[in-house]
C-alpha cells in the first residue's frame, strides 16, 4: 500500500515513539546537526527524507497541530499532540486489515460500547472499524460479529484510550 509522504511520515515516527517507549524524541531542529541528535533512529528517518522535505514536514505537520516542538531537557523535542496520536492510528489501522475468518467454534463477537459525548469523533471512528471488521448493528450501541477479529478490536479501543467504554463478549446462539 503506497502512502503519501506525511502519512509516510508519520508511521515512521509513529514506529520511533513505540521504539522509544516515550512520548517525545529528541532532535535538532536544523538538518545539518544531526549529529547532536540523542536519537539514532531519528537520524536514519532525517536522512531517509531529503534535508528539505524533512523541513517541510516538520512545518507542515506543526501547522496542522499534529506534533509540537519543545524545549525539554535543554534540547527539542518533537512531541505528538492527541490530534497527531489520531492521526496516527488512523495509519496505523491502513495495515491492520480484518481476516475476515469465520470463527471455528461458531460463536459470534459482540461489543458493546458506551462511548461519552465528548467522544464522538472517537466513538464515530470506532463505529467505522466495526463495519470494516464485518460487524453488524444489533442494537445503537451492540454490534455483532461471526468473524474471529478479537484481537484487531481490543487493540484499537486500547489504541484510542476508549477501553474502559468498550465490551467485547463471546456469545453462542441457542436454540429456544
């Protein structure tokens, strides 16, 4: 699957942060100092870019409110905002493709959610994935699925933070 540079970009900081286990990477803000970078990885993804489209990028991706700079610990940071994060699972979930495979043991997935007000940006884009992942609606908030995509469920409302609004249940149709 061919991405465009940014979203290119953004899985590969992505990929750098999980690396990292942080929240943050250090970098110098101007090309030519890659060498004061206290990020290895973070040098190899400058170099993979041009000296002028990894400026562009970082601009870019700044003015779009997806990434911050910061002075922390007497050097900058780039530091993910939550619209970044966003749009991160957003490419992030471009790979993660549903199977599709009808469970063996023949019971269903069903999710229910309770997702705030506050949320529906989250909760509209959780709905989305269900469909994608072959769910069907039961009820407003009960979606019902016969395809063994547990896993890609649970990691996407881990990955949106809506974890604690969402639950999955393996339930068997019996007959009356």
């Amino acid at each position: 699957m061919k991405l465009p540079v940014t979203e290119k970009f953004l899985w590969d900081l992505y990929n750098l942060l999980e690396k990292a286990d942080n929240a943050y990477l250090h970098f110098p803000l101007r090309y030519k100092s890659l060498k004061e970078s206290s990020s290895p990885e973070l040098i190899q993804l400058q170099k993979k870019y041009e000296r002028r489209q990894f400026s562009k990028l970082i601009s870019y991706l700044k003015r779009k409110g997806l990434i911050r700079i910061r002075e922390l610990e007497e050097r900058r940071a780039i530091i993910l905002t939550p619209k970044g994060r966003g749009e991160i699972l957003k490419v992030k979930n471009k790979f993660l493709l549903p199977s599709k495979k009808k469970r063996n043991d023949g019971k269903w997935i069903m999710v229910a959610f309770d997702i705030n007000e506050k949320q529906r940006s989250l909760r509209n884009y959780f709905r989305e994935k269900l469909i994608e992942f072959g769910f069907q609606k039961f009820q407003q908030s009960i979606w019902i699925s016969p395809y063994d995509v547990l896993k890609e469920i649970q990691e996407i409302a881990r990955n949106l933070g809506i974890e604690k609004g969402v639950r999955i249940f393996l339930i068997e149709e019996k007959e009356i």
